[in-house]
C-alpha cells in the first residue's frame, strides 16, 4: 500500500537525444544531432487543450537551453562562453558571448564562463545569465534582436541552482562551494540574501587526528550542486541540502534579513532526492528505492509515515522503479527518459488513511491537502461507523468548523492528488513577518505559512554580506501579512436530564450518558497506546503508524506465492478503496443537487448527507434507547451541533430535526427537552411544524413551538399553519392560531380542510370560529368578505 504514485503525463520517443526538462516552461526538451524538440507537459485537467510540439534546427552544439514563459524565445547555450537567443516567432537568431568589458555581448568587467541562463518573466528582467563573475539581467529587444542590460551583480560564482517556482537562485563560493548566497527576481526587484554556509560532514573513514606528512593537505569535500535545491512548503521558501555522508536532509529557512538553520530530516539513504508534492516533502532514498513523507506543520523532526515503494502503474510502462537514468525534477515531476514517459508525483491520501491510528491528526494532515474533501468525508464516516470515542470526535468536529476546513469541504470534488494548476510565487520577508506571495501570472490564494520565529535556530555562517538583505533595485517589498465545551454540552444532552422524571423517560437518557462516558475513558486509554507505536505528530498524535511497515522491502522473504497472496491483498484494497470513493462522490453529488431551503454552506451540506444521514438510515428499525450504535450517532449529532455553537455559526436545522427524530422516536423527552431549552437549533417553520406534531406524544412539545413562532413572526405562523393544513392536522392549526392569535387568518381554507376530515372535525372548526368571531368583533356571524368565496 504505497502513499506516493508516479502517474505518466506523457511520452516521448528518446531516441539517441539528451533529456533536459526546463521547469520554468513546464517544457521536456529533447536535445538530438540537428534537431530540438520540446513537449509540453499536459496539465492535471485531461480536459484542458495539449499544446503542439516545438521543433526547431539545433544549428550547431547545444549544451543547455531554456525557453521563455511564453514558448517564444530560447536562450541556447553552445559553449562555455556563447549564448544564443533564438525568435521561435519569427526564427531569427542573434549571439552572445561573455567577452570583456566594452563587447557587444554580456558586457561583463572580467571574462567568465556561462553557467546557465533563466527566464523568471518578470519586471526586474526577462533573461538572467549566470556567469562566474556574477549574475547579469536582461531585457530583450525583439525588434532590435539585441539584449537591454539592466542590472549586474558582481560577484564570484561556482555554480548556481535555479528555482522558477521561487523565482530564486542560489550562486556557489567559497573553497568549498558551501558559501551560498541567493538572488530572487521578484516582480518588480531584485532582492540579494545574506550570505550563509552550509556545514558539511566530514569525509567518512578519515579520522581528524591523524598526522599528516610534510606538505600533505588534508583532503576536503566541496559542496555539489546536486546537493542543493530550493522548494517552496506552506508558502516558506527552503535551501535544501541532501547530506549523503550524514544521511539527512538539512533545510535552512530563507528571509530577507536572515537565514536561519531549521529543520534536520532523516532520510536512511546514502543516495537521496527531494520532491515536493503538495505541501509534502518527499525524501526519496535512490538505493533503498522507498519513499518517506515529512509534513512540516504537523512533525518537523518524523517521517509521518514508514518508508514504502513508489508506485508505477502497469499501463504507464516507466522502468523499475528509481532507474539509474531517472529525471527527478522539481517539484514534483518525475522524466524516465528510457521508457520515453514523463509523469508527477501524486499523493494516495486513501492509503495514509487507511494507515492511520490518530483520527484528529488524520483529519489535521487531511486538512492541508489540496482537493481531499471527499477523503475527508470518508474519515469522518469511518469514525462513525467505528464508534470513535466522544472525546475524538468532538475534537475533530472543532476542526471542521474552522474556515480553511469549511473551504476545503466545500471545494469543488476532482480527482484526488491533483493540486492547483498553478501557485503563486513566495516573496521573501523578513525572519519575523511571514514569507509573502508574489502577485505573479497566476492568483491563488496559499494556506498561510508558518512563522518560524528568529530565535528558533542560530543565524548560519559567519560570512554575512555588508548590505545584509540587500535589494538591488529601490523599490522595496510588502509585508504579508473548543472542543471540550461542546463534549461536555453533548454528554449533558444526550444523558444528563434522565434524572427526576419519575415517568421511564430517563432510561434512555441515563444509557446515553453511560454510553458516552465510558467510551470516552477507554477511547483516551486506547489512544494512546496506539499512538505509541506510530510516527507521533507536533502534539503527540501520529498521523500514520507502523502497521504498513510489513510492505516494506525490508520484510523477510515469503516465496513467490507469499508476494502473489500480498499483491492480490493490495489489488482488492485498491479496488474496495476506489468503490468506496464512488460511493462518497456520488453522495456529495446529490447533496450538491439536492435543494436547500435553508442556504446552508456547501461544506455543512455534505457533511450532513454524506457523513450522519447514511449513519442514521443504518440503524435498526427499531428504535431502542439501549442500543449502543444509537446511543452513540445520537452523542455524535450533539457534538457536531455544539462545534457548530462554539464556533460562533448557528447549528444545522437538517442535522438538528433529524436528531430530534430520533430521539422522539426511541422515547427520549428529557434529551429532547434539554436541547430545546437550551436552544441549540435555530427558529425555523420546519422545527415549529415537528413540534406541534409531536405534541400528542410529548405535551410540553406545543408550547416550545409556540416560543419558536412567536419569535419568528407572523409570516411564519401563517406559512406554519398553511402546512398544518396541507397535512390535514387542522386541530394543530386552530390551536397555532389561537395561542400566537392570528385573528386575521382567512376561514374559508380551515374550513374546507376540515370538511375533508369528516364532520366531526368540520363541526369542531366551525365552532372555534364562533367562538372566536365573538371574542374579537362581538358577534359570532363571519364578516361579508369571510363568507364570499375567493
């Protein structure tokens, strides 16, 4: 049961051709003898148009290239020292050579060779050139076919590493190449980090205090590029760097004033390689052939799952998996240029959730996750049906009344993993503020990222740049910027007013707080010994525990058929996971369609079709106040509809009428009469209608419909009595119309109603109108517009 799928996006034939993806252009370039060719990678929505392939004459060597956001341009690099700008458009062509100082080309003060060119498609510049002598913006004049210098940034560089969905560049010094210092090109600046070091581990197998002889140096590691990466997680921009001889990932946060050493990951792995797939940082171990995911907000230390296999589809043809030849570009793109197919990494939310022993954690991590409403319905359905303890749940129902959780319910339903098609850039801030979005290209709106305060970690290296945070251009950048009440309140209701009321009423109240009280003391003790044996969360929760640990590669060999049985166990999981979600889509479907008279949130909608309709139409048709299923949908009903409370928003009435059903229908007054008096589901005409008709059942059922109409007013005591009489309870509507006095409420209907009711009602009818004819205007005849038909 892997939690990380590689799914192919598109194939391409490799032929004899060098593989190069530019993450910029989202383009798969293939470098053969006279020919380019890039392919567009296909979006996520299958529906959306394929864009054409780009062919053009390679005319000579081509080293690197890199082609502008809008496919026009190419910047082909065909040596160490020239660059050529190709026009696709038109497909003119013009030259540049890094030369020295007073040349047409790069203009450079001293000659350097070319380490790669960039297209951020921002104000700042159009074309950044790396060089060993610095960093060089450009804008090109396509009329002129001549490149515009804006800025240079001077400056010794070994390498460099480019991250476009940063719009961030790092550049290499030192002796070691471990003196890093960052450039991000930012709408409209350039804005320089202070340098910092990344401190590497020492060379294994060369102890320090061994002498060396005369004239020997000691041998050093450098730092390599292939080590260094910048991602983007929860809107925080990271420096990554893969410590293969200490086997961690160390992240350092970047700030404009400050970059601070954070967070050391472990990967196990001598060969390792980074992903980000949805706010998930995806720590793939090359020779162990696993993947591991880290989640940020929840564990900064932990893995939140055990190592497992990525997963390749049959049909999508990939190599084995972790090939020496695979492509494994950021974020989250994955080019097996052997196969021919390039493909993204997806999350399998169902199997983490399957995996999973804390359900609150569960739901938190769920939360975070782009596009997971239905696995989220799933795992509230799931809790019900396992009888989760009411402490748990409670717990989770706070959670969802938070607005990111009500946003992410109610999210239009896609296919699982498929995250935004596009994210805004993270501009950086300073180490108090949060890191802030770019307005680029695109405009979604980011969950807010955590701020880790400055304290939290030493300042890195001694090697801090004289400007600090310097900002190359003027201008400068922006700043960005209950559940135990309700636990308690729902135990109250379900179990806490069975006591004095002498008439059997309490039975059924005192079985439900019974009920409630002792699951939750041994859901606690159970909790934490499950949790003991999983990966623990930020508060002690774990999100997946070890029990997926057996797939793993490490697990001793069963034989053949032991893998076949294990493989046949994962297909059918597979195939039960993928009914169960068209089950749930289907569901969120008709909830989506159905009407709601109430104008009620999309998230509550689904919650309440998707989640506690389905549980209350499984239980027995018999209504037993004893039975423990029941007892516990009934405390569940009340928790949500105190998370509702506390959270400042007005419960449910669907939710609210369907949990007084129930409870009028196994007998429970005394629950019933508590949730009435405290006055937890809203004034509507469908709760006063419930009322009057429960009334022959439960008497003290009339007078809180009453207290429900008198403060909706009359045109709702009207509508109410309208609907008595459509549902042939005419007493009840001379009764409405007597307690809130609606004097001018027409006969003629009250009478016709009754005639269909046989003369006894009709008789009784008539009578109340006599009676009330004379009490209001001192005679019992009906006023002449009474008497004439309408």
């Amino acid at each position: 049961m892997s939690h990380v799928t590689l799914r192919s996006r598109l194939q391409f034939e490799e032929g004899d051709s060098m593989v190069r993806f530019d993450e910029g252009a989202g383009l798969l370039v293939l470098i053969r003898h006279r020919e380019l060719v890039a392919l567009a990678m296909p979006p996520d929505d299958d529906q959306a148009p394929q864009r054409p392939p780009i062919r053009c004459e390679s005319a000579g060597r081509v080293e690197r290239i890199s082609f502008s956001l809008d496919h026009q341009l190419a910047a082909v690099q065909r040596s160490a020292v020239d660059l050529d700008i190709f026009d696709l458009a038109s497909g003119s062509t013009f030259p540049l050579a890094a030369r020295s100082s007073g040349s047409s080309g790069l203009a450079a003060r001293h000659r350097g060779r070319i380490l790669g060119s960039h297209w951020p498609g921002s104000e700042a510049c159009e074309l950044a050139v790396v060089t060993t002598a610095g960093v060089e913006l450009y804008r090109v004049l396509r009329e002129r076919r001549s490149l515009k210098l804006l800025r240079r940034v001077s400056q010794p560089v070994s390498w460099s590493v480019y991250s476009h969905e940063t719009r961030l560049m790092l550049l290499a010094a030192g002796q070691q190449d471990n003196l890093l210092s960052g450039l991000q090109l930012q709408p409209r600046s350039a804005v320089r980090l202070p340098r910092f070091e990344v401190l590497l581990s020492p060379l294994q197998g060369l102890p320090l205090a061994q002498p060396l002889a005369q004239g020997q140096q000691r041998p050093r590691r450098s730092l390599q590029a292939r080590h260094v990466s910048v991602h983007r997680v929860y809107d925080a921009l990271y420096c990554a760097h893969i410590d293969e001889e200490a086997r961690k990932v160390v992240l350092y946060a970047l700030y404009r004033d400050a970059v601070l050493r954070q967070h050391e990951l472990p990967t196990h792995s001598a060969r390792a390689a980074l992903s980000v797939c949805d706010n998930l940082l995806v720590v793939h171990a090359l020779d162990q052939q696993v993947a591991t995911l880290f989640d940020l907000r929840i564990n900064r230390s932990c893995p939140i799952s055990a190592p497992l296999p990525l997963t390749t589809l049959p049909a999508d043809g990939f190599s084995p998996v972790y090939s020496p030849h695979w492509l494994i570009a950021p974020p989250d793109k994955v080019v097996d240029p052997l196969a021919g197919r390039a493909g993204r990494l997806r999350l399998n939310l169902r199997a983490i959730a399957a995996s999973s022993i804390d359900k609150v954690c569960l739901l938190e991590f769920l939360l975070l996750r782009s596009r997971s409403n239905l696995v989220l319905l799933e795992v509230l359905a799931d809790a019900l049906s396992e009888l989760e303890p009411l402490p748990t749940l409670s717990r989770m129902f706070a959670l969802l009344q938070q607005p990111a959780a009500q946003a992410a319910l109610g999210a239009p339903v896609a296919r699982d993993g498929a995250a935004a098609a596009n994210a805004p850039v993270v501009r950086l801030t300073d180490s108090g503020r949060d890191n802030e979005a770019l307005p680029a290209a695109v405009a979604v709106a980011p969950a807010p990222a955590p701020v880790p305060p400055a304290a939290s970690g030493a300042q890195c290296g001694s090697h801090q740049s004289e400007s600090g945070a310097e900002e190359v251009d003027d201008s400068g950048t922006g700043a960005s910027e209950g559940g135990g009440e309700g636990e308690r309140a729902a135990e109250e209701a379900n179990g806490g007013g069975g006591d004095g009321d002498g008439d059997g009423d309490g039975e059924g109240g005192s079985g439900a707080d019974a009920d409630s009280g002792g699951e939750g003391g041994s859901g606690d003790g159970g909790d934490g010994a499950a949790a003991s044996d999983g990966v623990r969360g930020a508060d002690g929760g774990a999100v997946v525990g070890d029990r997926e640990a057996a797939a793993s590669p490490a697990m001793g060999g069963g034989g053949a058929t032991a893998a076949a049985s294990l493989a046949a166990a994962a297909q059918q999981a597979d195939a039960d996971r993928q009914e169960a979600a068209a089950a749930t889509a289907a569901a969120v479907a008709a909830a989506d369609a159905e009407a709601d008279p109430y104008t009620r949130s999309c998230a509550t909608r689904r919650v309440v079709s998707v989640v506690f309709r389905p549980a209350a139409e499984a239980l027995p048709a018999e209504a037993d106040a004893r039975c423990q299923r029941r007892r516990h949908l009934l405390a569940a009903m009340t928790a949500y509809l105190h998370s509702q409370v506390a959270a400042g928003a007005s419960a449910d009435p669907v939710l609210g009428e369907m949990l007084l059903r129930l409870l009028a229908a196994e007998g429970s007054h005394a629950q019933l009469q508590l949730l009435l008096t405290q006055r937890i589901l809203p004034d509507s005409v469908p709760l006063a209608l419930f009322l009057f008709q429960l009334a022959p059942a439960f008497a003290p059922a009339a007078d809180f419909g009453l207290d429900v109409l008198k403060r909706l007013g009359a045109p709702a005591q009207e509508a109410l009595v309208a609907e008595l009489l459509q549902q042939q309870d005419v007493l009840a509507a001379c009764r409405v119309i007597r307690s809130v006095r609606l004097l001018a409420f027409p006969p003629r209907p009250v009478l016709a109603a009754a005639a269909e009711c046989g003369s006894e009602v009709f008789t009784a009818v008539y009578s109340f109108f006599l009676l009330r004819n004379a009490s209001c205007r001192g005679s019992a005849s009906f006023a002449p517009e009474e008497a004439r038909p309408s």
